[in-house]
C-alpha cells in the first residue's frame, strides 16, 4: 500500500520516505497518521522539505530544519542573481568603453581604412555582448524555474505552519492572523464578526479513564462536527488542549448563537464509541460555548478574553450550554 501512494503523490521511494509510508499504513504511529492526513485533507504537496519533517518529527525525533534550509536556499538564489546582474553590468561597460576607444580612433585617423577596421572592430564586441547576453538569459531562466519552486515549497510549508497536526484543523497562529484581519476589517469598514470559544466538557476524565488515544479520538470527533457545521468564509481552528474557535465573519451575535447552539447540539447528540467492533460506549460527548462579537476598540486579545468570560459563564452554568 505504501509504495503505490508515495509513486501516486510522486514521493521518491526512498528508505526515509518509505518509513515515513510504511508506519502511516502499519498504523503504529498514530501521531504521523493524523499529520499526514491533515496534509493530505489541506491539498498539501509532498515536496523534499515536507517529507524530511514529517521523517526527522515522527521517525528520526529531531527538531526539523525545513524553514532554515529554505531560508539557505532563499539566500543562495539572491547571491546568484546579484552574481549575473553584476556580470550584465559588468558586460555593458566594457561594451561602452570599447565604443567610446573605437571613436577616439575615429576622429584620430578618419580613413576609409580606419573605419573598416572600427566596423569590424564593433561587430566583434557585439557578438560577444550577444553571446554573453544569450548565456544570462539562459542563467536567468534556470533562476527563474528555482524561484518558482522555491515558491511553491514556501506555500506548501506555510500550510503545515498553519494546521494543526491531530485535528487537521487550522493551528492557534492561523487563527490570529484571520482574527487580526477581522478587527481590522471591522474597524475600517465596520465589518461583523463574531467568535465562538468551543471547549470540550470534562474533557480530562476521557484522559485519565481511556487514555491519551482515545482522548484524540474525542478530539477529533468535535474537530470534524466543527467542521460539517460551519459553512461559506467561516473559520475554525484549534486554540490548544480541548478547546476551539470559530470566526463567524459579517455574522450579528443572534446568528451567532443559533450557530453555536447547532454546534452544541450536533455534538451532543451523537454517540461515540471506540473499538472495532465498536463495543466500548464513551457516551455522549458535550461541549460548552461562550461568544462574543467585535466592538470599537476591540483587539484580537480583547475579543478573545470577552469570548472566553462567555465560556466560563457556559461551565458554571452547568456546561453543554451556550452563553454571549
């Protein structure tokens, strides 16, 4: 199974990526599964960097270098263009001061001889500067192809940067980045939007009973109700621990609490059980929400903390409610 998908995403087959492949599908490493599913939900492509993270985070247990190599890379191209930019320069001047010498001689010596001599002269260095200039094309082109690359590698590890490997949710930092543009939306443009904190109810008691494995598994149930609730521009994301946001973009807080009351009650309603032959009952799984919407003079930090007041309304109110 693991061979016919790597050459599927055109993945070299070799003893790192294989690994990487191999436990995906033996299942024994559940962390790199949920990883390479997230990747494989975002559309995300398996390039060189992408797969020596996923080796040196769930195979090899190192730290990944993917942005540093990048960054070398990055680097390593721009010297290279200054490189050919300086030799065009470099090329041009020469160029001109041949011109200006062969002028010089001109005006010295006016004679029919002395001008075949400049012609031949200046059609020489032209076709060195068009020779020089056909190789930097040639240069430039090949710079171009790796800047492309290098673009399209940069895309695809902004993607893992912004999602969350157990839920394949957005991560915390993506949902900064589109609750900064919300407040600036708002305070520009006088935008809504509205943010729902979703926490899971006692959600340490599925830990400490079942384990860290099926504490997942409940994190991940409520990723996905998350994710088949919410529609059209709307934002989801795992904050961190048990608990999520949702941004409701041009949302009024009424329709964000019917939003979030659908939420409550997809989840709540469903029953989760674990095993294969899906014997063992966890019960109903429930969860509490708080909102709150964008005013004037809100920040991320503020709308977050009013947001949060709510869910802490939510839970000593007996949890499995909304409250905004």
């Amino acid at each position: 199974m693991a061979v016919p998908q790597m050459s599927a995403l055109n993945i070299p087959v070799t003893p790192e990526n294989y690994a990487i492949w191999y436990q995906y599908y033996s299942e024994t490493n559940l962390d790199l599964k949920r990883a390479i599913d997230g990747l494989l939900a975002n559309k995300v492509e398996f390039t060189a960097s992408v797969n020596q993270g996923l080796y040196n985070n769930f195979i090899n247990d190192q730290s990944p270098e993917v942005i540093e190599n990048v960054q070398i890379e990055t680097q390593i191209l721009i010297n290279s263009l200054v490189s050919k930019i300086n030799d065009l320069s470099s090329g041009t001047s020469n160029f001109s001061s041949s011109l200006s010498s062969f002028s010089d001689e001109l005006q010295s010596d006016p004679s029919p001889q002395s001008f075949n001599k400049m012609l031949v002269n200046v059609s020489a260095e032209v076709e060195k500067v068009l020779f020089h200039n056909e190789l930097m094309r040639a240069d430039i082109d090949t710079l171009g192809s790796e800047l492309v690359t290098l673009k399209e590698e940069m895309v695809n590890l902004s993607k893992v940067a912004m999602t969350d490997e157990l839920t394949s949710l957005n991560n915390r930092r993506a949902y900064e980045i589109f609750a900064l543009e919300q407040v600036n939306l708002f305070t520009q443009n006088h935008v809504p939007c509205c943010l729902l904190m979703v926490d899971i109810d006692h959600f340490k008691n599925f830990n400490d009973t079942y384990g860290h494995l099926i504490g997942d598994k409940v994190l991940a149930f409520v990723a996905f109700a998350l994710k088949q609730t919410v529609k059209g521009n709307d934002f989801v994301a795992r904050y961190g621990g048990e608990e999520f946001v949702v941004l409701l973009p041009n949302t009024d807080l009424e329709d964000a609490l019917t939003v979030a009351e659908h939420i409550r009650e997809r989840i709540a309603g469903k029953q989760l059980t674990i095993g294969k032959e899906k014997k063992q009952q966890l019960g109903n799984i429930t969860v509490s929400v708080g909102a709150a919407c964008i005013q004037p003079g809100d920040d991320v930090e503020t709308l977050l903390t009013r947001a949060d007041d709510m869910l802490y309304q939510a839970k000593s109110n007996g949890r499995n409610c909304v409250k905004g």
